[in-house]
C-alpha cells in the first residue's frame, strides 16, 4: 500500500487523500485438520478520497476506486485434460481449431462456483459516507458512533451493484469502571445485473459480504457455503474427508454487546482490559448454486477410439464404468457429492469472555467464547487470538 494523505487542503479543513495498492489473498479450507489453499485473489488499484466536517461532530467522506481483480486456482490441483470432462452435447473428443485444448477447471476438484469464479475483472466505483462521533476517547466510555456507507459500482468495469451498509456504538459508563457497549451493523449487496447464467449469483464472491468474525466462530465460520464430501473407488462417501467452502451473502448483520470490567491499577498499568461478550449475527441471501452427486467420472483409456467420457450418478441406469483395459477400456475417476448449507438469516449466538493487551508490540486480543446457536455448516472455534482490537 502507499497513500498520501493532505488533513488540511489550502489551509482549510478539507481531506484530499489518494491510495494505490497490490494486495494478495489466499482462501483456505481444511481437510482432517490440515489447512489447503483454494483460490488466490490478486488485487491491483487505487482511489481518491475526499473529506470534511459538515458539524462538529458530523463528517462527510466521497471517494473513487479503480480496481482489477484476479482470480486463479492451482492448475496442478484444480485442473484435468479437457478430454477427461463429460461432454454434455455428445458431439465428440474436445478440442480446439489449433489442436488440443489447454487444461481445464475440473468441478469435481474445485467445484462448479469456483471454476465459475477464474479470471480478471474490473469494478469502478463511487462512494459516500456520513460518520457521526461524539465520543470521549479512542477507548471510549461515553457517546457514540454512526456509519452511513454506500459504494456504487458499474462507472465502467465489469461489475455493476449497489453496497449499502450501516453501523452504529453506543457506549455508557455504569461506574464503579463498569464499561458497556453495545454494537449493531448490518448490510446489503443490491446487483444492477443479470446473473451471468442461471445458477449463478449476480454478485461474484469476492464482492459479497462475509461480516466480521464472531467470537466462537472461525474466520468466515457462518453464512452461506458448500460441504463437498467425495466418494470412494468403491463408490462410498468418505464422511471423514470433506471440505467446507464459504460463499459468502448478499445481506449481514452483527450485533455485539460487551460489557469492560473492573481491575486493579496494577493490572490495568500493564494494559490488559478483560471484558465479557455476547455476538450475535448471521450471513445470508444467496443464488443456490447448482450441486454435483457424481459417484465416478469415466475416462476412455488409452486405445479406447470409441468410447467418450461419462459420468455415474445415484440411481443412474449404469452402475459401473466398464472394462479397463482393451480396445473400449475406461479409467475411473472418484467424484464428489456437495449439498448447500447455511444460507439463513437466523441469528448464530455465542458468549463469553476476552482481554484486550496493549503490548509492546501493539493491541491484540484473546478470546474464549462458545456457540449456543449455530446453522448447519457453521465453523465453531473456542478460542481466538487476534491482533488489533475493536475500539
């Protein structure tokens, strides 16, 4: 990242600040407790912002954004020979006018909303914000803060949606050191385009809302996503060995009440602030995406002129792949079943208990908390060790 920012344009209260950046992310799911990459996100771009009070306590932002987006998955994991894909038209071997097609996104290894999701795109965007504060301190003990924030996309680019959301904290100082705090966010993704086909959401994932992390909940461990559990060379689901893929919403809303204890100046000088919390929130609205409950893929094998790739389903008429070896011998290739979970706005809940450190080498933040109400496919997580804090 590098950015410049002037806090007093001519001389006047008036920001002018200007950002580029290149920032690369990894997503992650786990399989028997050890990590695996899925998708990388390269993003390059930049923007201009512009600010100022329009009272003492009220400020008004605008800003502009440029970004492109890239989205890739290890061909080495992710991708197959195109001739190993069912060819749904029956029209024959897959290849190109020049010769023989390049490697492609298999579903049953990355699944279908991810191959769906490769490629570069650009959004250009427009944006405002109203940020009202009147509180006492950075650690407050009184007042509160309220977010308006909207961001168009479609000046150009390839994406085009309205994003909307609000939040608001309200804090009171019971005495006695007792400090309260009560928080609420929420928002919502509303597209200004069609899907790009049907079973697909008009909002690509990584525009959609994952929210914050609630504390007894794992990094994006709510909201909406795909269980994928393969099947076996015996055609048997192997139940130990699936993955958990978060997609994402359109909506969300959190809802954190905390409430700061009391400690000794003795504690208190070495920066530790306990506290006790109760989250509360939920991500959801989303396109169903469509599912595979493929038993086995069928590949002709080498000398196989006549055979084609297909596929063996549940109550399918043919229950194996055939020979494999000779003239029309197949391969097998284990599939995947996948079932979609999560994708409702009933509140998930935890309680519990945390303390915030301003160390030595900057504020961190430990955890204990416990789900009381989860959805289907939601990722719980007992303890969490985080740097930064909420303020």
């Amino acid at each position: 990242n590098l950015g410049f920012t002037d806090p007093y344009l001519f001389g006047r209260q008036i920001l002018l600040g200007a950002d580029i950046y290149r920032r690369d992310y990894n997503s992650f799911n786990f399989i028997d407790g050890e990590r695996n990459k899925t998708y990388e996100q390269v993003s390059t771009g930049g923007g201009l912002r512009l600010g100022f009070p329009v009272t003492e306590f009220l400020n008004f932002g605008a800003r502009y954004s440029l970004i492109f987006d890239e989205i890739s998955l290890d061909e080495d994991i992710f991708f197959i020979d195109p001739h190993q894909v069912p060819d749904p038209d029956g029209t024959g071997p897959l290849t190109g006018s020049d010769g023989p097609l390049p490697p492609v996104c298999d579903p049953d290894r990355a699944g279908q909303y991810l191959c769906d999701e490769i490629g570069t795109r650009a959004t250009s965007a427009i944006g405002y914000s109203m940020v009202f504060g009147n509180t006492n301190a950075i650690r407050a003990t009184r007042g509160h803060r309220i977010a308006f924030v909207q961001n168009f996309a479609g000046l150009g680019g390839d994406v085009k949606y309205i994003r909307t959301s609000a939040d608001a904290t309200k804090f009171w100082d019971l005495g006695s050191d007792f400090i309260f705090s009560a928080h609420a966010e929420g928002g919502y993704i509303h597209p200004l385009q069609d899907p790009p086909r049907p079973g697909r959401d008009a909002i690509r994932l990584t525009d959609r809302f994952f929210g914050q992390q609630m504390r007894g909940f794992d990094i994006r461990g709510i909201g909406p996503r795909i269980l994928r559990t393969r099947y076996d060379a015996e055609g048997n689901l192997e139940e130990d060995a699936g993955t958990s893929d978060a997609l994402g919403g359109r909506a969300y809303y959190m809802g954190p009440l905390e409430v700061e204890v009391p400690t000794s100046n003795y504690i208190r000088n070495l920066g530790l602030r306990p506290s006790a919390f109760v989250d509360i929130g939920s991500v959801w609205s989303l396109e169903r995406p469509p599912l595979r409950d493929v038993i086995a893929t069928c590949v002709p094998i080498t000398g196989n002129t006549t055979g084609e790739p297909f596929e063996l389903v549940p109550g399918g008429a043919q229950t194996s792949c055939g020979p494999t070896t000779g003239p029309t011998g197949f391969a097998r290739f284990p599939g995947v079943k996948e079932e979609f979970v999560g994708d409702s706005p009933s509140p998930r809940l935890s309680v519990g208990f945390g303390v915030n450190w301003v160390s030595p080498f900057g504020p961190l933040r430990i955890d204990i908390a416990k789900a009381i109400l989860t959805q289907e496919g939601d990722d719980t997580k007992f303890f969490s060790f985080n740097v930064g804090t909420r303020f």
